[in-house]
C-alpha cells in the first residue's frame, strides 16, 4: 500500500492506525460513496476520529466496494460532508 511521506517525514500511521482509518472507511463512508456513485477519489480521515484529520486516503472501486489505495499526510486537508 502506498503512502506518500513527501511533506511528513516524521508523520507516520501503525497498522493498528491504517486498520482503524480502513474498518471506519467501510463502515461510514462506503454505504454513502455508492449512495453518490462514486468510483475513485481522495478523502480526509476525519470520519476516522479528530487524530487522523490531516491523513486522507485515496480509494477506488472495486466490484461491488471499494480499496483504499494509499494514505497521504496533508496539514492543510480538509473534510467534505457526504450526507447530500
């Protein structure tokens, strides 16, 4: 999985991070990007919890679901609410 450390070099997510960035991921954002037909994209972590909001992941479709496809460090990102 790729994660882009360009602006962040001492900013880094454990496993333990990236698995609970990826099981919120599933279980809040997924039912809402198939809601808006999405297919790829960039999302801040914040539906995560408030220590991942300068962490976005990038993601795309994948059959039925989604993968997410890398993490990225940002301190200027910023979230976007899903709920239309």
């Amino acid at each position: 999985m790729y994660i882009n450390k360009k602006c962040c070099h001492d900013h880094e997510l454990s496993n333990d991070d990236r698995t609970i960035i990826i099981e919120a991921f599933h279980e809040h954002m997924v039912p809402k990007l198939l809601k808006l037909h999405g297919r790829t994209g960039v999302l801040n972590c914040g539906f995560a919890g408030n220590r991942f909001k300068n962490w976005n992941i990038r993601f795309r479709s994948s059959g039925s679901g989604f993968n997410i496809v890398g993490f990225e460090y940002d301190e200027e990102s910023t979230g976007l609410d899903l709920d239309l």
